[in-house]
C-alpha cells in the first residue's frame, strides 16, 4: 500500500477541515459578502411592519382565606392559551375594528418561566402586536392589555367581594359583642362569679371578631396591593422592523448563513481539488 494511499484512507481530523476550508478562502468569503449583501437588500425591501409590546401583570390569586391557589389565567405554563380565548380577543376586535383572526395571527404572547416552577407565582405576561400602521399596533397592544386586566380582575373581584362581606359581617358582630360586654359590666347581678365569667366569655368573642376583622381588612389590602392585575408598561412608540438594529440583525443571520453553505462548498472545492491533483 502506498503512503498516499495510507494518507487518504486516515480519519480526517478537525486540522484537515480546518486546511480544506482555508484553501477555499475565497469561496468562503464570497459567499458570506454575497449573502450579507442580500439580507441588506432584502431588510430594504420588504414592507416596514411595526410591533407594539405592553407587559401586564397577570396576578396571584388567592383563596378567601389568603390561600395562594393556581388558576388558569395566572398559571405561566398555560395562560398564553387562555389569554387568546373569546373573551378577551372579541372585545379587543370590536374595539380596534380589526377580525379575531387578524388579531390572533399577529399577536404573541409570552410568559417568562423560572426553572422548575409550575405554581401560581408572580407571573408578568409581554403582549406584542405586529401591523402595517403603526398607530394601530399601539392601539391594538394596548387594548389587548387593558382586556386581560379587566377579564383578570373580574376574577379577583369576585374574592374581594367575599372579603367585603366577611368584614361587614364580623364589623356587626363587634358592634354587638361591645354592647354586650358593656351592658354585662353595667346590669346588676346577685352573682358577681357568674357575671365575670359572662363578661369573660364575650370578651374573648369579641376579641375573635375583631381578630377576623383585621385579618379580612389586611387580605382585602393585599389584594389590592400585590396580588391584583394591572399593566406594567403600555406599548408607547412601535418598533419599526427596518429600524437599525434589525436591519443588522437580518444582515448578521443571512451572513451566518452565508458561512454555512461557504463552509460547504469549499470543503466540496477542497475535496474535488485534491482529487484532481491525485489522479
């Protein structure tokens, strides 16, 4: 056997591609010019579209007793889902004028996921829109975020509700418990031992009604405070998909490809080369 043919039967190493890539140089570069000149060209010539992008805060929702519950409209995992149903895409089409379609196909949802959590917590959502007008885009963005609000606070709502009524409900039992005591103290009594412990009793009641008040008003707070939806940050001036950075975007990526296939065909070359000389 000879030593050129020993040489050609080895495993080619990452040196050998690394050689065979750089007596093809030329091609290399060529193809990477040529493809960076057209992603250029292209950035200029495709219709300017224009994305809005609103975060919202989605909530955490509670139990009536302050318990942190997953629901699907706050869960990370599936509120982009529900985020897209009727209820909130419908009245954002009647308000913008614009079809469910047209709103569904341009919009996008995205929800950061901490590693490893598949709870109910803290959980901001980014709405984006895409459209041609941009006028429309940050009217669009912003009426969707405003949608998930109202639709998130609905439900919230309906746990401060009961929060209201449990406070109404131990505010009269404190209002009357006072009155007892009061009139205990003040009735007179043949038995002073009886009347103590009467007037011990409601005392501890009345402690325990205004314990179930205070932590009522305090988980009302908080829902107010931390736990309800609102907006974050409204979509302001939209970016434009020819603004400078994505124009070099696009130029970065199509010149990225442009090495790939540059890569391929000067290996082919390289190949082909060394073949010839060897016949």
């Amino acid at each position: 056997m000879s030593a050129d043919s020993s040489s050609s039967d080895r495993d080619l190493t990452l040196t050998d591609y690394g050689r065979a890539i750089w007596r093809g140089r030329t091609i290399l570069i060529t193809a990477i010019v040529v493809a960076a000149l057209a992603g250029l060209a292209l950035s200029f010539i495709r219709s300017t579209t224009y994305t809005g992008t609103a975060q919202v805060y989605l909530g955490q929702a509670t139990t009536p007793a302050g318990g942190v519950v997953t629901l699907p409209f706050t869960n990370p995992t599936i509120a982009p889902t529900v985020l897209e149903g009727d209820a909130i895409v419908d009245p954002v089409a009647e308000r913008t004028g614009l079809t469910p379609g047209r709103i569904r196909s341009d919009l996008s949802i995205t929800i950061p996921r901490a590693p490893g959590s598949a709870g109910n917590l803290p959980t901001l959502a980014a709405i984006s829109f895409t459209h041609p007008e941009a006028e429309t885009a940050q009217t669009v963005t912003n009426a969707y975020a405003e949608q998930i609000v109202t639709f998130n606070g609905q439900r919230f709502a309906q746990s401060d509700e009961v929060l209201k009524k449990q406070i109404a409900r131990e505010e009269g039992n404190v209002t009357r418990l006072e009155g007892v005591v009061a009139e205990l103290r003040t009735a007179p009594a043949t038995d002073p031992a009886s009347r103590a412990a009467l007037v011990f009793a409601a005392q501890q009641e009345l402690g325990n009604a205004q314990t179930r008040r205070s932590e009522a008003e305090l988980l009302l707070a908080t829902n107010a405070e931390l736990r309800a939806p609102g907006i974050i940050t409204r979509a302001g001036s939209p970016d434009s998909s020819t603004s400078g950075p994505r124009r070099v975007r696009t130029v970065l990526i199509a010149a990225l490809l442009g090495a790939v296939v540059g890569m391929i065909l000067a290996l082919a070359w390289s190949g082909r080369d060394r073949r010839g000389g060897a016949a």
